[in-house]
C-alpha cells in the first residue's frame, strides 16, 4: 500500500489545521479529542472516544438534590461493567 503525504502549515501558536480528508477519515468533527502518540521518529493521531459522553444522563435522580458522589461511583462502575465485558 502506498502512503500519501498530507501537509499542514504550524503557525506562531504552535497551532495547526487537520486537513478535511484527514478528518474525513478519522471520523473527527469539532470538539472531538485525539492523542498524540510519540513513535521513534514521528507522531501518530488517534481518535479519542469517551465512554462518558456516551453514559451522560442515562441516570435518573434516585432523589432530589443528587449526592453526586454517589452518582459517580455508579457512573464510573456502569462505565468498568462495559469495558471488563461484564465478565459475571
């Protein structure tokens, strides 16, 4: 497979534009994350999916005010019963 090269322009802020096409292809709109990941001699980009957009409001308040300590630990234990695969 031949490997295309894609150029981008780094202006005084360190900044740069991800071409469209590249975008396209990731999948990647507006205010969505990726990782820079440092390889020997360059630098991959990877999509970043968060799970927590994904779970945002799918749990009713139990009562009125939440204890939203309580609220996290159900979220981040519904979030750890996903990614383990539910192994029970």
């Amino acid at each position: 497979m031949k490997k295309k090269s894609i150029q981008s322009v780094l202006t005084k802020k360190a900044q740069f534009t991800l071409p469209k096409r590249i975008r396209d292809r990731l999948g990647l709109k507006p205010g969505d994350r990726i990782a820079f990941i440092l390889e020997k001699e360059s630098v991959r980009l990877v999509p970043v999916h968060s799970t927590l957009d994904k779970h945002f409001a799918c749990i009713s308040p139990r009562q009125t005010p939440e204890d939203y300590k309580v609220l996290r630990k159900e979220v981040e234990a519904s979030i750890a019963k996903e990614v383990m695969g539910d192994q029970n």
